[in-house]
C-alpha cells in the first residue's frame, strides 16, 4: 500500500464509519463448519506467517516468499504457476461448473529496519513486512486449504495469484501482461483483503464504491537566480517562489476543488541550496496527489501547473518551472451490488457485531487493475489486525497504535489469522457457483 494519508473530513460525511467497539473478548461468531477445520490447518498457517514475516523480501526480488506461496497452494491441490511477471505465482483449483473467482495476496515487503522486539523479527536487513503482506499471503493460503477441504459447498474454479510489487505499483500490470487473463482462466469476480492497524482483529469493514484513492506523484523544478545571501536584491530566490508555491497549492484543494470530492495534495520534499549565505539557482520540489473521480485528477493537474507557473512569473523568474507528472495508480473501485452482497453474507456468517461500513482511505493500490483490465467487478475488504485490548487502551488514552508501513507495527497474529480466513473464505463461497 502507498504512503498512508488521512481522509478529508468531508470523507466521513460520504461515507461515515459505523462505530465499533472493543471491549471485552472477541464476540463469538455463530456456528458454522469452517472452524474446527481452522483449528486443524492453523499450526501451519502460523509457521508459515512466522517464516514470512521473518524472511521478507523487497518489490520484485520476492523469489524465496513466492516459492513458500507456490509450495502451500501446491499443498493445498492446486495447480500452480510460476514466474508469471517475473516472481508472480497463479494456483489454480477447478470443481465443477460455476463462477471462476480470483483471490489476491501480495508478495512484497518495504524498505523499513524492523522494530517490534518480536521472536521472529525480520532476518532481512532493512526491510519488513510492515503493510502485513505476510498476513495476506497466509490468509490466502488458509482460504485455499479450506476451500480445497470443503468442495462440496461450491462449485467453480479459484484463481489464487500472489502478486509482486504492490509497494512499487506495478506488479499486477506486470502479471496481467504476462498473459494472466489469457494463459489462465478468466475470472468472473476479484476478491481480497487487507489488513487495518486501526482495528481490532476480529472486525471486518466494508465500502461500496470508491475505497482506496488514485495515486499520483510530481516532480517540480523552481528556477531562480543564484546570489550572494546578503545582497538578495541582485538574486532571484528559488526558496522563496517555493514557499509561495507551496501555500499558493493548498488553496487548490480549499477553494478550486468541490469540497464534496475529497483530493490531498502534499509537498513531501523540498531541496534547494547548499549553505546558509547563498542563494541558490534552483529549488526541487516532489509532491503527491489523491483523489478518487477522474474529474477531479484532471481539474488538480492542470491547476497545478496554472498555479506554479503563475508564482514564477509574479516573482520575475528566469525561466519557467520544469513540471513533470507520474499517473501512478488508478483509484480502487469496489462494485457496490457485489460488496454488499458479500457483507450480507459475512454479517450472516461472523454475526452483525463483526461486519460495518467502512469509509475511504487516501492510501492506494493497485488490486483494482485486475477488476478494470479483465472488466470484472471486484471487491477489496479491510480486516482488523490489533489485539483489542490493545486496541481499547488505545482509545481509552488516546495514544497512537503504530500504522501500517512502520517500523512498529505488529498484527496480534492468531486473531488476524483466523479471523482474516473466515472473512476471505465466506466471501469466496458467496461468489463461487453453490452445488
């Protein structure tokens, strides 16, 4: 998942959280048949999480994590696929007739040094699992061990892909144009999940519609007029048309853009200079932008460059900044009949008090391409990972849980692990084909 943002505030009245408490234990789901096989995969859904989390591995260099994923769903009966956009990995199960349904995990980990103080902290040097991409990848491995177990409950054919390079955006182009829809059975649905550092495990939330913004980044060179700090009147400073620039570009958001869509737009870095007493030739300055409708992603381009060729020209510079773009990721659509179909079910399965609406993050990914390019609706869902008690002394004190992409954070594992299946397993038995 890309850099975490908060929603605007007009995000809530879109699309208000329901309230979801944590006190005391987990509530208890109603019966159903999927947990005493739970009990019996678990032990290996927990080794294989503890070796994951312990050996990851980065974006595109996912060789040893995408052979475990290969080896468990080979385990678990289905045929399996490698090197599919160079260390991708395609199980596939086939019973019967019915509705062929693909199921995403990611494979990758971030550069991030490990700082949890766990048994089985990261080995790998600088980089960790630390968007909870090994707790997918064994959420996926649990559902594909439940559903082989279970095939007289569905009838059709899972496609269990382990996707490389989330972090980096491109992974699920590169899979899909390694021929995923062509060398492999087309899909009907996509299905996945992902997990949440600012819920309990146990809880699930679900958004129809848009639920993960498009992601965007720009890159800004502000020409100016070298001098000598002391004398700014023979210079043209480039620090100060950045600074303008900056503050001139928040107001795109608070007074161009309709504060019913929401957009974020934020200069994470700025460069320029090399000593205190002089003014340099030129400022560097890279930002991101998050919205969710392609109006608004047009509108936030153009005034971008309106704006920052406006505050060179008033400030006399030389030349006109150098502006350039990156279109990253599309916005992630959740089809709205078919998440609410499957938050139908999984209220009906995991009982009500464990299945709300959601509300939409400013984060991005690109699960949505698979959705888009095979013409398919798809549905992502977020799951809780915090212990909740850990989660209700939060809220009690009001510190900080660590989010994800930090050197903190710490799913409570067997919670998210059994919890995370049964959500990605009812939810697959909802669109696969019934018997």
């Amino acid at each position: 998942m890309r850099l975490l943002l908060a929603v605007p505030l007009v995000a809530a009245l879109l699309a208000p959280l329901v309230e979801i408490r944590a006190e005391g234990p987990l509530p208890s789901a109603p019966m159903n048949r999927v947990s005493p096989l739970l009990d019996e995969v678990y032990p290996g859904l927990d080794a294989l999480y503890v070796d994951l989390h312990r050996h990851p591995e980065l974006s595109g260099k996912e060789e040893r994590t995408a052979a475990k994923l290969a080896e468990a769903l080979r385990r678990a009966g289905f045929e399996v696929t490698t090197g599919v956009g160079r260390t991708g990995v395609v199980g596939i199960l086939r019973n019967g007739t019915g509705p062929t349904l693909l199921l995403r995990a990611e494979l990758d980990a971030l550069p991030v040094l490990e700082k949890t103080g766990l048994p089985y902290a990261s080995e790998s040097a600088g980089v960790m699992h630390a968007c909870g991409h090994d707790l997918h990848m064994t959420l996926l491995t649990a559902t594909a061990e439940l559903l082989s177990r279970t095939k007289d409950r569905w009838r059709g054919t899972v496609v269990a892909i382990g996707q490389p390079a989330e972090e980096t955006i491109d992974g699920a182009r590169a899979m899909i144009a390694d021929g995923l829809f062509t060398r492999f059975p087309k899909p009907d649905f996509a299905l996945a999940l992902h997990g949440r550092s600012d819920l309990p495990a146990g809880k699930v939330t679900w958004v129809a519609g848009y639920t993960m913004s498009n992601s965007d980044s720009a890159e800004l060179v502000i020409y100016g007029k070298g001098g000598h700090g002391a004398r700014p009147e023979n210079a043209i400073d480039p620090v100060v048309i950045a600074a303008r620039t900056v503050l001139a570009l928040q107001t795109i958001i608070s007074r161009e853009k309709d504060p019913l869509e929401p957009a974020v737009l934020t200069v994470g870095s700025i460069h320029g200079g090399a000593k205190h007493n002089v003014i340099p030739d030129e400022v560097k300055l890279q930002m991101t932008i998050r919205c969710y409708s392609p109006d608004v992603r047009r509108q936030l381009h153009a005034a971008i460059a309106r704006v920052v060729k406006a505050e060179a020209a008033a400030a006399g510079a030389p030349r006109e900044p150098k502006l350039t773009f990156d279109e990253g990721q599309d916005a992630t659509y959740n089809d709205p009949a078919v998440t609410r179909r499957i938050a139908a079910r999984l209220t009906q399965e995991l009982g009500a008090d464990r299945v709300a609406e959601g509300r939409p993050d400013m984060v991005s990914e690109d699960f949505g391409e698979f959705g888009k390019v095979a013409g398919i609706p798809s549905v992502l869902l977020r799951v809780g990972t915090v212990d909740p008690a850990r989660f209700a002394a939060s809220r009690a004190s009001g510190a900080d849980l660590p989010p994800l992409h930090s050197s903190g954070f710490v799913p409570d594992r067997e919670r998210a692990i059994r919890s995370g299946a049964e959500v990605l397993y009812f939810s697959a038995l909802e669109l696969l084909g019934r018997p």
